[in-house]
C-alpha cells in the first residue's frame, strides 16, 4: 500500500502492535497478513479529519517480492527515510 495523504493506524487482534502511517514520503508499507500466514488479518481505521488517500499495488503471480524482515512490528523512527 502506499498512502498518499492521511493517516492509517493499523492494529492485529491478537497483539499490541500497532502502527501509524502518515500519507506521503514514509507512506509506504508491505502487508505481509495474507490468508496463508494470518487466519486473523489486521484492522485498519483512518482516523484523520484529512481524506486518507491510497494506492494499492498488487504482487502479482509470483507473490511477495523478494525482501528481509528487520524484526517484528511497526517500522521504529530512526528506520524511516528522511
């Protein structure tokens, strides 16, 4: 996904993990909670008074594109692009 105006808080249902994505340069985000790894899947609310807009990007028939996972969770600050 990557959104370009907005904000998306994004929760699981089994954990308190949470992440907060800002539309625009750091709006970008894989969602790996596919049915074959997550029978549960995520929430996703908007919760700004600005439109939230987004631009979903479908992988295709080859999947997940080729990627590394840094740890478990949202993206922390200093991992973020300036």
């Amino acid at each position: 996904m990557v959104f370009l105006s907005g904000l998306a808080h994004i929760t699981l249902p089994n954990s308190t993990a949470e992440a907060w994505i800002e539309g625009g340069k750091n709006g970008v985000i894989l969602a790996l909670d596919t049915a074959d790894v997550s029978a549960l899947g995520h929430y996703t609310v908007y919760p700004s008074k600005e439109r939230t807009v987004a631009l979903e990007v479908p992988l295709g028939e080859d999947g997940v594109p080729g990627h590394r996972v840094l740890h478990g969770g949202a993206c922390q600050e200093d991992e973020l692009l300036d």
